[in-house]
C-alpha cells in the first residue's frame, strides 16, 4: 500500500478519520457532500479511487461500511 496521496485525498482521508472520531461511526457519502460542498458523483468517484489506492476499504452495498486503512499520524490536518 502506498501512502502517497494528492491533496484532495487527503483531504477527504482527513475528513472520514475526524468524523469517524467524532460521531463513533464512518461517514456517509452524503456526509462528505456537505461538507466539501461536491455532487454525490464527485464524493463517490473519490470513494471509489481511495479504495482502489488502498487508502480505505468498505463493503459495496452496505452503508457506512468506510474503513480507513492509514495510521493517524499518516493523515494531514483537515482543513
């Protein structure tokens, strides 16, 4: 698995680490719309390019099934 991940990923990496935190469950999609202010294609095509980086993993199908695969420390500062 490679950490190396562009700005953006990072960004939406950052984001599903403090939600997860925050609310004890993985976001929505729906949840990483509103907060990035993106249409449901945009979060999902994102979604899809973390899993295939193996930056995330999930359960196709299952809501809320996000499952961060880096460590913390790995993760910029969401902002």
């Amino acid at each position: 698995m490679t950490t190396s991940f562009t700005d953006k990923q990072g960004q939406y990496l950052a984001f599903i680490y403090a939600y997860q935190r925050l609310h004890k469950q993985p976001p929505a999609e729906a949840d990483m719309q509103r907060h990035f202010g993106v249409t449901p294609p945009t979060v999902h095509q994102m979604v899809i390019k973390l899993e295939q980086r193996g930056f995330i993993q999930r359960t196709p199908g299952k809501p809320r099934s996000i499952k961060l695969l880096l460590k913390p420390e790995q993760l910029p500062v969401l902002r």
